[in-house]
C-alpha cells in the first residue's frame, strides 16, 4: 500500500519495524535509516526471508535537515515514523515540509540543553502543514499515543462529559539488575527527574519530583506503588477534551529504582548541563547511558507484566460515571515475538498502526495533530488486531 521511512533502530523501532514486517499487505516496502547503518543492517538480515516487506536501510544523521530531504528525496516514502530522539523531532518535520510528506513521531521535541518537553514547538508548525496538504501525527506511542486514543474513545462512546482523567502506567517487570532503564536512559531520567506537575481547573500545578505518591491494585499485576510525574499528553488533552477538569499521570517504581536514581542526582551524574572532564566536555547524563544496560538487551531478563490506561469520571445521561479502559502486556510473551520487552512492545506496536493510519488514509486531514483529534475506532480496532488487546472496566478502584 506505500512506503515508510522508518527513522531510528533502537528499542522502539525494532519493534514497530518488527510489526510493519508482520503487516506487509500495508508495509509493502520500508527503509530503516538511522546514524548507526550498521543496526539497520542486522535488523534488515534478521527480518529478510520473514516477511513479504521489501526492507532497504541507509545512514542519516536526523539532526540534519539537508541530508534528510536527500533521502526523502531518493527514497520517496509516503509516511515518515520518527523513532529517533525527541531532539530531532523538529529536524524530521523540517524535511517532511520542504519535501511534502506525512509525519508520525512517538514523543514531543524536547531542547537537548534544556529538559523541557512541551507541544509548542511542534504545534508552531500547524499552519504550515496544512498548506502542504501533509498530515504530522503527534505522540503515536503508547504514553502519549493509545492513552489519547483511550481518551477519544471514551468520551465517543462512554461520555457526554468527561471531568477528570488518570493515566496509570505500571511496569511490574524485573530485569534483575539493580538499576536499568527500559527506554533511553538519557531521555527516561531526564522525565523522572524533573518536577511534577498536573492539570487542575484550568492551570497547571506543580509539584517537586516523585513528591506525590499512592498505591494502587492494578489488574492482572497486584498492588504497586506510583508516583505523579508531569508527562506530556497531559498538554494536549487538557485542550482537546472539552469541560475538562483534571488529568493526573501516575508511573510506578520500584524502591530499588528510586534509591539509585536519588543517589545518582545527589552526586550530580543526571545533570545535563556539560561538565569538563580531562580536558573534554561531557554531560554526566550521557556518560550515565553509556555505563547503564542498554535497554534493547533487557528483553531476554524480563519477567512480569505491564498494566497501562486511563481512568476516566464524569456524566452519562446525567447520571455519574466511571470507566478504565487498560491494556496489559507481558514482558516475556513481547520478548517470545519479537526480542525485545513489553516497555518498547507496548510503544512499537502503536507506532506501527499510527503510520497505517496514514498510509492507508483512514485517517486523512492536512495539519499537525495530537492523536486524540482522530477518531479512534479504527485504531482501538487495530490495537486488537496487532497485539495490544484493551480491557474495561466500569466499577474500577480510583486514585485519590
Ligand atoms: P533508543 O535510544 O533505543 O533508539 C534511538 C535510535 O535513534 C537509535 O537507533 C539511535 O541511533 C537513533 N538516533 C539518535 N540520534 C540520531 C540522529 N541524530 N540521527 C539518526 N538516528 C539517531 O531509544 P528508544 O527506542 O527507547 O526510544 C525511541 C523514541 O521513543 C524516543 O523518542 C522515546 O522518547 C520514545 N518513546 C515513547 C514512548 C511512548 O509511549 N510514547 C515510550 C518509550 C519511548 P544509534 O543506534 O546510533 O544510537
């Protein structure tokens, strides 16, 4: 049906690459281009003889736009899906413009020097994809990505009104190693870190780092503790679900976690700010990745599930409601089908159907936007389909 540059060859894009193969009638043909051509090569070789997907690869550094529209200009692709790093978010839309093809990306630019991730940036570029005629799809992942999905879904069919919102994101999975990140470690840290924050009555509150904590029960995973972090489809739901009140993002951790990560910052090596060491500059950050596991080899370690979805009240036909909508991942089952854990499983997958969405015009309107603007059926349609089946409930635990 058409031809995807697919940006990036770490944990996510293996995954999402691995689901475009098991969907070749819509991915008829891929490139895998990233800074390191020699990944796209053994994913190429492992895939080939798999899948009816015609596979080609190629070098770019996404940071830079010329290159990027050589490639889009020699290869042709109906779609790009970014699954580089939120610092080439704007690079990639960049050449998506000057050479008029649609955009899918999996989380929001974020300023390298400065870890602050929010859609103004991308949403600048509204005007100039609708004169294009090109669509950018925002936040295809999982969070943010189906938690938006979840949200359309919800107030299309369960709401008149939806007041309040809690996205939970659980991973009870054990890697057995004291401290590991199941993405990025530079850009999951600088997440954790930061400052929390949610969205109440029409402002946002804040608040100190891991400050808010509260148990919960999850399903199919048991009692977990979790903590409020600012997350970024916290900004556009806040804008695309009207009446609105409140939407909280809850994340677990384990306590083994917390004690390394308070103990890395209070010894400075989660700063981003570049540090002079024997006569080189370096960010503590980014030596910090280097010295951790890399996420892609977790996959085999892991053991557990993933609960992740979103707890929705407000009113029905006058009357108070309350539903959760969830999907639960295993860790082992991901890993069983395509080599790698339910953290990137759980993020590919819905990169992949984003992309087809595109691809096969099921969704079809010049501009840039957040995927709850979307109808959601087709793709909670797909999300069965292609490996993240959701649940429901209608009598669910809240979080107070
Ligand atoms: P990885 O670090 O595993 O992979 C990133 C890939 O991008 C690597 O292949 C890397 O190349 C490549 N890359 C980095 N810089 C450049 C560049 N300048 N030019 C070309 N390629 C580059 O990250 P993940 O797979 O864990 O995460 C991918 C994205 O998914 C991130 O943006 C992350 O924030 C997002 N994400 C979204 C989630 C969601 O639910 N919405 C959840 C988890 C992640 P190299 O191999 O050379 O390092």
């Amino acid at each position: 049906m058409g031809k995807t540059l697919i940006i990036g060859c770490g944990g996510v894009a293996s995954v999402a690459i691995h689901k475009c193969c098991q969907n070749s009638a819509v991915f008829e043909d891929i490139c895998i281009a990233s800074r390191t051509k020699s990944k796209c090569d053994a994913l190429k070789e492992k895939l080939s003889g798999t899948t009816a997907t015609k596979i080609s690869t190629a070098q770019v550094d996404a940071n830079n736009v010329e290159e990027l529209i050589r490639l889009i200009g020699e290869y042709q692709p109906d779609v790009v899906l970014n699954l580089a790093l939120p610092y080439q978010d704007l690079a990639i839309m960049d050449a998506c413009l000057a050479a008029k093809v649609n955009y899918v990306d999996t989380a929001n630019y974020e300023p390298e020097d400065t870890a602050k991730f929010e859609y103004k940036w991308q949403w600048a570029y509204r005007e100039k994809f609708k004169e294009a005629g090109i669509t950018a799809l925002l936040g295809s992942g999982f969070d943010p990505g189906v938690t938006g999905v979840f949200s359309a879904y919800a107030l299309k069919h369960h709401f008149d009104e939806i007041h309040s919102i809690d996205i939970l994101d659980c991973n009870a999975g054990d890697h057995g190693y004291p401290f590991a990140t199941n993405f990025n470690p530079e850009i999951n840290i600088r997440e954790v870190s930061a400052k929390g924050s949610y969205w109440e009555n029409g402002h946002w509150v804040e608040t100190e780092p891991m400050e808010i904590k509260r148990v919960y029960d999850f399903p199919e995973v048991g009692e977990k503790d979790m903590y409020l972090l600012h997350h970024e489809e916290i900004e556009s739901l806040a804008l695309n679900i009207p009446g609105i009140k409140r939407i909280r993002f809850f994340m677990t951790f384990g306590q083994s976690y917390l004690t390394h990560l308070k103990c890395l910052e209070n010894v400075g090596m989660t700063s981003i700010e570049p540090i002079e060491f024997e006569g080189k500059q370096i960010v503590p950050l980014q030596f910090l990745k280097a010295v951790l596991p890399d996420p892609s080899s977790l996959g085999p370690r892991t053991k557990g599930k993933t609960n992740i979805g979103c707890i929705f009240q407000g009113k029905k036909d006058g009357k108070e409601k309350t539903y959760y909508l969830y999907n639960v991942c295993d860790h082992q089952a991901c890993y069983r089908e395509v080599d790698s854990q339910a953290v990137a499983y759980t993020t590919g997958v819905p990169a992949m159907i984003g992309a087809m969405m595109l691809l096969t015009k099921t969704w079809d309107k010049p501009g840039v936007y957040n995927i709850e603007e979307f109808d959601p059926d087709p793709f909670m349609d797909a999300l069965n389909q292609w490996g993240l089946p959701w649940k429901e409930s209608f009598s669910p635990k809240l979080v107070d």
